[in-house]
C-alpha cells in the first residue's frame, strides 16, 4: 500500500493518509477492506510523517502480525514507491496487490473481484468510466483489450478525450514485478517512474485485463478536502 505522500493540496501537516473519513484514518480503511479481502500480509510504503503513520497504523492493528513497513525517502513515483514495498517482501513469491492509502471506501469486493481476473504473467487493475477525467490515466484499448494507460500529462488531445481512466489499483505477480520494474524508466514531463508503464510491457507479454469498477466514487482518491468531505458523504450513503 503506497502511503508515501505529504497531500500539500490539503493544506494541513498532518499526512493526508491520517485525515479521518467516518472517524478512521483513510489508510486504516484500506487496511481493513485488505484483511476483510484475507490479504495474508500488507507493506505500507511510508514517507512524509512516516513514524506518524506507522503509529497510527500499529495501534489500530496491534494485533496483526503480519503489518509491515517499507520507506520510500523520495517519492519519484509509483514504480518507484513498489520497489521499496517488495523490499520488504524478499523471501514471497505470489500475488500482490498494489493500493493507494488515499482511497478510504474501497472495498474488499472489488479486490475480490480483481482475484478473479488475475493472470500469471500480466497485469490485472481496476478502470472507471467517469464523465471528468481530467487529472487521470487514460486506458488504451485495441480491439477492445487494454494495451497501455497514458497519464494525463502526457496524452495527446485525442487521447484527452478517453472516458474509461486508471484507478491505480492493481494485482501483479511479484515474479512479473521483479522482472519488469527495472524496465521502468522516468523519460517522462514529471521525472518519474510511473508503474502505468508495465502495462505495455504485460500487454506485449501476458496480457492486461482490466475490472471496471460499477461506482467510481468507491476507489477516488483524495487529495482536497473537498474531495475528503465527499468520500465522507459517499461513505455514510454505502457503509
């Protein structure tokens, strides 16, 4: 679970991982839908305010043995944030899920139903039909099968107008990853390693599959709060 980030748009110095929805932290809300989903183990990729975070997180799980942590010093990107994660999960071989500790109302039926179109030697993730896109991901289909995602900041103006965008969760085999990641190189406008770019790689390999998620307001992101207000009300409506 990515958890890195400082979340200056929210304008606070708390971590924004740590800003409450329904009176729990955002990133204890994804950590519970992954031990509801029977994730056997979870690393929380941590950074800005990381001792805060692993506080947090270690009193609401005291209990869980199998919480584990992984420092990301620089966040220069995604891939880059995974890297660190499998570092602390040398000796696993199996899936792993790839989630983001500001998406609070994920749930532990979607991650199930990502299981359901994993494949060995690919890469299965979540998509979104959402009627703004701005800010997002593109996914890329041919012939109806997803062969890339394109970050928003690097789309041509065709591309700007794809609907169908990237949600950031995914479920890769750790082999593929420890093959691949290393294929990631930050040529891009932001100088980072975004993790989007193994779906190229997996597309001309095993293949892509994408579940798309029935409500989009399940796996938004928060970055405002704003957007912090509305996954509280999102929430109280589905919880």
């Amino acid at each position: 679970m990515l958890a890195a980030g400082q979340g200056t748009r929210m304008k606070s110095d708390l971590p924004k991982v740590l800003h409450p929805v329904c009176g729990e932290t955002m990133v204890a809300r994804v950590l519970r839908a992954c031990f509801d989903a029977e994730l056997e183990t979870v690393v929380t990729v941590v950074g800005y305010g990381r001792e805060r975070v692993e506080d947090s997180l270690r009193s609401d799980f005291a209990t869980v043995p199998t919480l584990l942590f992984a420092v990301q010093d620089v966040q220069r990107g995604t891939a880059d944030a995974v890297r660190c994660g499998l570092s602390a999960l040398e000796d696993f071989a199996g899936w792993v899920f790839i989630l983001y500790g500001d998406v609070p109302n994920i749930r532990a039926s979607s991650l199930e139903a990502l299981k359901s179109i994993a494949i060995q030697d690919g890469v299965a993730f979540i998509s979104m039909r959402v009627d703004d896109p701005t800010g997002y991901g593109r996914v890329l289909r041919e012939n109806g099968v997803p062969v890339s995602i394109v970050e928003h900041q690097e789309c041509t103006d065709e591309q700007l107008a794809i609907h169908e965008v990237n949600a950031g969760l995914y479920l890769i085999h750790s082999d593929f990853l420890r093959l691949h990641l290393g294929q990631v190189d930050s040529g891009n406008s932001a100088d980072e390693f975004y993790l989007t770019d193994l779906i190229a790689i997996a597309a001309k390999r095993g293949g892509v599959h994408a579940w798309t998620v029935s409500d989009p307001a399940e796996v938004m992101g928060v970055n405002t709060l704003e957007q912090l207000a509305a996954a509280e009300r999102w929430a109280l409506l589905h919880h």
